[in-house]
C-alpha cells in the first residue's frame, strides 16, 4: 500500500501548496505568456490527423465534470466502494466550486485561436462553478477544472488500488498526463494553466482523502 495521504501540517502541503501559489505568480505576471503563445499556434499547424484529433476531444471529454460525476455516483451505490465514490464526489464539487473562483481572480484568458483541425465539436464547456464573477469561470484558464479533476481521480484510484496492484496502479497517472495533453492540443488551455490544475489537483485530493479516511478501504476489505 502506498503512504501518499497527507494531511495540512505535513512536508507534501507545504510544497504543493508552494508549487501552486509559484504557478499563479507566473499566470498572474505573464512571464511566460509569449512562449506558450507560439507553443500554442505550433500546436495549432500540427492538428489535421482525423484520427489524433477525435482521440484527443475524446481524452478530453472524459475529464469532464459531468462525465466523472456519474462513475463517481457508481462507486457510491456499490457498498465496497462507497467510500471512494464519496471522496471522488466531494472532491469534484470542491474542485469544480475552487478552480471557478481561482479562475476569476487570476482572469487568465484562454488561447484564441481557432481550431483548424478535424471538423469535431470542440468547445469550451462550462464546467467551473462560481457566483458573482460575471461568468470569468468559464472563459478564464487558469487553473485547468480537467487537469484539476483528473489528477483527482489517478491520485484516489491509484491509492485505492496499490495495495492489489502495487506494480501497476501508478500506470492510472497516464490519464491525467493524457487529459493534460488533449487539453492544450485542442486549444482550450496554456500549458501553465495544465500544470497549475494538476497540481491543485493531488493537493486537494492528498488533503481530502487523508481527511475522509481513506484508508479505512484497506481495513474493510481485510474482513
């Protein structure tokens, strides 16, 4: 089993907390605005592969809110894995509630540029929740909601299954990697908006998981 929970007094909240708040000096300053600029319009001449283009919205469709709030509310019916479907539930809604309100304090814009790719509906869902921020949620980029939400659920599966498949439950973190990819081949995000919402991501989900007991999961199934 691994040892990844943690709770807000130990050594991975202070880095991660550390490494969030150094990602949103740099969003807020634009310092790096230019390179992922040109990172970004060369992502725009790769597009054009049908088959890597309907991968890529496909990868990043899962990631989406009201894709991972039914799995989670599968794992809730199930008796073995309620535990785990309500820390994934909560954790999306605290998620989905923080990302919108960061998104409307940092006020980071989206890349535009327009989509020359395969002809997909690729659109910006609004799937980032906050009041009286004038919808800024749902255009600003900063933190990734997708990245946030997929690094949720690598960091709770692959806890949940270490104990089972201490070799191969560390292969989940291919998803998050993958959503984080689609995310800026598709043109909805820069990369520091990925990297920012990934880490917002354990960090939540360290806290949460630690704080719902998680652990408890392995005691149950020993009985």
């Amino acid at each position: 089993m691994q040892n990844i929970l943690f709770g807000i007094r130990s050594r991975s909240f202070f880095l991660l907390l550390t490494a969030f708040l150094i990602c949103t000096i740099i969003a807020l300053s634009e310092n790096t605005f230019e390179f992922e600029k040109e990172l970004m319009e060369y992502v725009q001449s790769s597009s054009g592969n049908t088959t890597l283009d309907l991968g890529m919205w496909l990868i990043t469709e899962s990631g989406n809110v009201f894709v991972m709030l039914p799995f989670s509310a599968m794992l809730l019916i199930i008796r073995r894995t309620r535990r785990i479907g309500m820390t994934l539930l909560i954790l999306i809604v605290i998620s989905t509630i923080l990302t919108g309100y960061i998104k409307c304090g940092v006020d980071r814009d989206r890349p535009f540029l327009t989509w020359e790719g395969t002809n997909i509906p690729i659109e910006i869902e609004p799937d980032s929740f906050s009041l009286f921020c004038d919808g800024k949620s749902w255009t600003a980029g900063f933190p990734s909601g997708h990245a946030a939400r997929a690094a949720m659920f690598a960091f709770v599966l692959s806890y949940v299954l270490s104990d089972r498949f201490p070799r191969w439950c560390n292969l989940i973190w291919l998803y998050p990697i993958m959503i984080s990819f689609s995310r800026v081949y598709v043109l909805q995000h820069y990369p520091l908006d990925v990297i920012g919402g990934t880490i917002l991501g354990i960090f939540l989900a360290g806290i949460v998981s630690n704080k719902l007991k998680l652990h408890q999961i392995f005691d149950s199934s020993k009985t």
